[in-house]
C-alpha cells in the first residue's frame, strides 16, 4: 500500500471487518505474535462501558468513540493500532479511514470471512472472550455486509492463517505495495 496514498513508514491502522464468529479476534491474536500491535476489541470497549449492554443508539456512539479515542492515542505515540469490530457498513468504518487520514497512519483493511455454516457452528458452541454475539446476532448482521472502498485484503478462516498474517505483516510495516 505504499504507493503514494499511503505512507510507507510509521504506525498502521489495521481495520478487521468481519460478522460476528468469522475470526476477527482469532485473526488478531495470530497476527500479534509477529507484530506489535494496541489490540482494541470493540466488544470489550462495551464491557468496560456498559457491563450489561443495551446496544442502544447512544451506547454503540459511546463505544466507539472510546475505540476511535484509543486507536488515536496508539498511533500518536507511533505504536500499531488495531481495531477489532464487525465494521461492515462504508457508515461503520468511515470514521476510522479519516482516522487513518487525519493521523497520516498506513491503512490496512482486512475483511475476515468464512462460511456461513461454520460461522452458525462456531457461534452454537461455548466461547470465550468478550462477545456475546450468537447465531441470531449473525443472522440479522448478514444482510448489512457492504464492499471496502479502499484495498482490502480479504481472508477465509477456514484456511491456513499463516499466508494472511504474513500479508498483514508486510502490509503494516511498508514492505508490500498496492
């Protein structure tokens, strides 16, 4: 993505976008065993915000303007920034491209998919981790999924992450161009 758009050195926006169970924190926390990174999870911004969450108009504002907020502190202290959040809609993630814009960070954008039997399956099982999202949160979300307006790099779980992470990687630290 260093190709004039972008800027090849200093911190990275990592934008995941994925529904609910397709491997969004999965994909993270591969990732952050090569790369250094403020894992900002938006399910666990709405815990610390609301304990019991209402997913309310004025809530999902709270939250994330939280995660805007900490993403902009961890790239102005130059460190990698990372948000982990469904961000399916151009609405969604608009406010975190002009993040990108207005810090001068490098955007990475990742869509994180697999298949919707896999997604209902994983969603169907005890998890852990923050989100209480199951099979009917993924199925009224399916329906709102709209395409990137910048590169993407799209990746299935299903697979081998290794290929994916190493193209993040290069992605975050300027080796790979677009």
């Amino acid at each position: 993505m260093a190709d004039g758009n972008f800027p090849s050195s200093g911190p990275a926006l990592i934008l995941l976008s994925g529904l609910p169970g397709s491997g969004k924190t999965t994909f993270a926390r591969a990732l952050a065993t090569r790369v250094e990174f403020c894992h900002i999870e938006s399910d666990e911004v709405r815990r610390r915000i609301a304990p019991e969450p209402a997913y309310s108009f004025a809530e999902n504002g709270r939250v994330f303007a939280t995660v805007e907020s900490e993403a902009r502190r961890a790239l102005a202290s130059g460190r990698h920034a990372l948000i982990d959040a469904t961000n399916l809609t151009t609405r969604d993630r608009k406010r975190f491209l002009g993040l990108a814009t207005a810090t001068g960070a490098r955007l990475v954008a990742v869509r994180v998919t697999a298949p919707d039997a896999t997604i209902r399956e994983r969603l169907s099982r005890e998890r852990s981790g923050y989100s209480q999202a199951g099979v009917a949160v993924f199925e009224q979300m399916r329906g709102r999924v709209q395409p990137f307006r910048v590169p993407v790099v799209v990746l299935d779980t299903c697979f081998d992450l290794g290929p994916a992470v190493a193209l993040v990687q290069s992605l975050i630290e300027g080796r790979a161009g677009g």
